[in-house]
C-alpha cells in the first residue's frame, strides 16, 4: 500500500522506529534552531546554536527511491494531512483504515494527530517530513522518499518548528565519532566508499590503516548482514525493531586503533561427473540457498560446460563469501564477491 501527503506532495509512508527515546533540553527563543537528519543512523536531531535540544528515531527511504541529502529549508507546518491510495483500484481515495501488520489489527486513521512539515532542498527537491501510524518501520530505509516519524515526536517536534523558514541539513554519515567512541551504521545506498578517509576527517589519527580498513570491513559486513535480516523480517510482516541495536556498532576510539587482522576460512569444492554447479558447492557443505545464490552473481562462468576436475576455492570471513577462484582447464578465474551479501549462516 503506498501512501502520499496532500495536498501538494505524492511521497509514501513508511517507517522506521529506534529503541531510544527522545532526548529534551530547553530551547531559548532567540536562538539559531536547525533540524539535522543523518540517513544512515535514521535520527532526526533538533539544534540550538550546535546543541541538540532533542533526538528522534526516523524512518528514511529504501535504495530504490532515497531520501536526498543536503541543506534547505522547512518552509511549511501542516496540521492537517491526509493520505491517499497511490495505485490499484483505489487510487485516489483517502486511506481511512491502518492496519498494524505485526499484531494483524486495524485502526481508524488518528488524522487528528497526523502533522507534516514541508521541506525545499537547495537542489529544488520537496520532502516531507511527516507522521506514521507503522511505528515497526521506524529505523529502516523503506520509504518512498519520506521522513516518517512516531506520531507522538512528530507532535512534539511540530510544536517546537515556529519561525519559518528553519534550517533543514540532511547528511549521509556513516561514521561518526562522539566522546571518545566511533559509531558505524549501514550504507544503506552503497554511498561510504571509504569510511577511513571519514574518521581521519573526523579527527581519529590512523597509523595502522590495514588494521583499521580490516576493522571497518569486518564491521560493515555485520551491518549489511543484520540489516538484510532486519527487512527480511519488515518483508514478512513481523516487528523488526527488536534488531535495530545490531544496526549500529560503536567501539572505543582507543580499541578500533588496536592491531586487527582476521582470519577467513577456505571451503573447497570439486566438480564431479554430471556434476552441477549448485551439487559440487552442496558437496563441499554449501547450504543450498547460498548455493543457489552464488551461481546468480557469477558472470563469465559456462555452467553447461563443467569439467569433471574443475575447482573452486571459497574465501570465507566473518561469515561473508568475499572471493571465490574457480580453477579449469584454461586457468584460473577470481570472482570479488565482497558486499554481493552473501552470508554463510
């Protein structure tokens, strides 16, 4: 069910919920008030003069249709929003009825407590910050563009947006560090292509940058991994918020700077006679999903023409298949499947 804000806006609801709750401090009138959203930690942070006044959990939007970053402006308070269907034989219509899949109930739509805010990005975009009634998906990318948040933050929030328009910052941070500890998040749209390059802009001083590349490979593997079993969980219409500390990893700035060099294990397959690819991997211990998996992200590889002898070397670490060689008569041929998310569990 896809959803939109009116009146001017076809963005879609979906949410995210953090096991946190929202931090309060006292906003002084004359103060310089900015809202700040980090996509990857899905927070939403009100600032006074740099000082965060309040944090709230958020909801951002899926790979397929991302919540932009950069700077704008709030420019509109709406106190009364509606959805509507965005497709099927309803479309159109207001959505009257909200059904809370984790528990299978149904609930009149609370449009008397649904509040929006309308933001204009420098680049031209409009985004909607706005209230949900699926509190399960707040915390996750599965929005249509939107911010979604609590209903309850959004009032309080709404109630503490006054003189418009008000600053709006939205970044893509997945490394951040606060006193004394470095925090890590998922790269929900494949965008931290160095995370090292992050933390010494940060101010963390690397020496060893294999231990710490090797630490932030290690550490992102996780992330992708409770990540892809969070939404598998959203995907199948349970609560998935039980998992969202697996989405942040915070270390001690002093720990992530110890020597760290992980070792992966090796797994070894053999094609036999009228052999498959999928029976030789099964053979070697292969489950039988990852098996299926693997054939779907090899490219060069002629399945119908497997050689009794041939041979494959799978690289194992922390439980991700990062390289797999697959040795015939012509040679040997590697595969780089590090972050293809192919998990052995």
């Amino acid at each position: 069910m896809r959803l939109c804000v009116l009146p001017t806006i076809s963005s879609t609801l979906l949410y995210r919920v953090l096991m946190i709750a929202p931090i309060w401090f006292a906003v002084t009138t004359s103060a310089e008030v900015i809202i700040r959203i980090n996509i990857p930690s899905c927070t939403l942070t009100l600032l006074e003069n740099d000082r965060n006044v309040a944090v709230f959990p958020v909801r951002v939007g899926k790979p397929e249709t991302p919540t932009p970053a950069g700077k704008g402006k709030i420019i509109k308070k709406r106190e009364r929003i509606v959805f509507r269907y965005l497709e099927g034989e309803r479309k159109g219509e207001i959505i009257t009825q909200s059904h809370l899949t984790p528990i299978g109930q149904t609930i009149d739509m609370p449009y008397d407590r649904l509040r929006s805010l309308e933001a204009l990005l420098n680049n031209g975009q409009t985004l909607i910050i706005h209230s949900t009634t699926e509190y399960w998906t707040i915390g996750f990318p599965v929005s249509h563009q939107c911010v979604g948040m609590n209903i309850d933050d959004m009032l309080k929030l709404f109630d503490r947006v006054r003189d418009l328009p008000m600053d709006l910052e939205i970044t893509y941070d997945t490394v951040e560090v606060r006193n004394g500890f470095i925090h890590l998040y998922p790269d929900f749209y494949g965008q931290a292509t160095n995370r090292l390059e992050a933390l010494t802009t940060s101010g963390v001083c690397v020496q060893d940058r294999i231990s710490a590349e090797n630490r932030c490979r290690i550490i992102d593997q996780d992330l992708r991994y409770n990540l892809a079993k969070a939404l598998k969980q959203l995907n199948e219409g349970h609560d998935p918020r039980a998992l969202l500390p697996t989405l942040t990893t915070a270390i001690a700035v002093a720990d992530f700077l110890k020597p760290f060099y992980p070792k992966g294990r090796v797994v070894e397959a053999t094609v036999m006679e009228r052999d498959t690819f999928v029976a030789a991997l099964l053979r070697a211990g292969v489950p039988l999903k990852l098996a299926t998996a693997i054939t779907g992200v090899l490219d060069g590889i002629d399945y119908h023409r497997l050689q009794p002898g041939d041979n494959m070397i799978i690289v194992v670490e922390n439980r991700e298949i990062i390289r797999l060689d697959y040795r015939n008569r012509k040679g040997i041929t590697t595969f780089d499947l590090q972050g293809k998310n192919l998990f052995w569990d």
